[in-house]
C-alpha cells in the first residue's frame, strides 16, 4: 500500500492541449501550451518522469500522473497548517 505519511506537493507543468485525441497535419496546428497545477504525494521519481499520485483506493490502487521532469515548472511542498492572518493596525 502506498505510505499516506509523505509530504504532499504541489507541482506546476507544461502540457499541450487540442480538443482532438488524435490529429492530423492540419489541425495539429491547434494545438495550445496550457500549465497545470496538481497536488499529490510523489510515487516514484527519476530523472526523467515523476509520478503524482493523488488518489488511493482501500483495495491499494493509486491515481497517478506520469509527469516529464522537463515540463516541470514549479515544485512546492504543501503544508496543511493555515496561514496566519496580519493583524491589521488600528
């Protein structure tokens, strides 16, 4: 079973986006350049590729992104502890 104790990330990637799941010479020109936002803890990591899983189910399968390492644009580690508020001056 996946270890639910890792830290949760948030990671930021490039992805290419079309309304098609296939495309011909034509319509791959309308293709756009979008960036995506995910949380989840990191599965399996290597040079090339990490693997996202945001989900787990009771009988142990993940829901996971396969992530290429260059379309990685930002990392953050996510922390559950709210932020605190500034106190306004009176």
């Amino acid at each position: 079973m996946f270890p639910l104790d890792q830290q949760l990330v948030w990671i930021k990637w490039r992805d290419a986006v079309g309304v098609q799941t296939r495309f011909d010479g034509e319509s791959i020109a309308n293709l756009s350049l979008v960036i995506n936002t995910n949380l989840g803890w990191i599965g399996h990591e290597n040079e090339e590729r990490v693997v996202l899983v945001s989900g787990i189910s009771t009988s142990g399968e993940v829901d996971a992104l396969v992530i290429p390492t260059n379309d990685i644009v930002e990392r953050i580690p996510a922390t559950l502890e709210p932020k605190k508020k500034k106190k306004k001056g009176r």
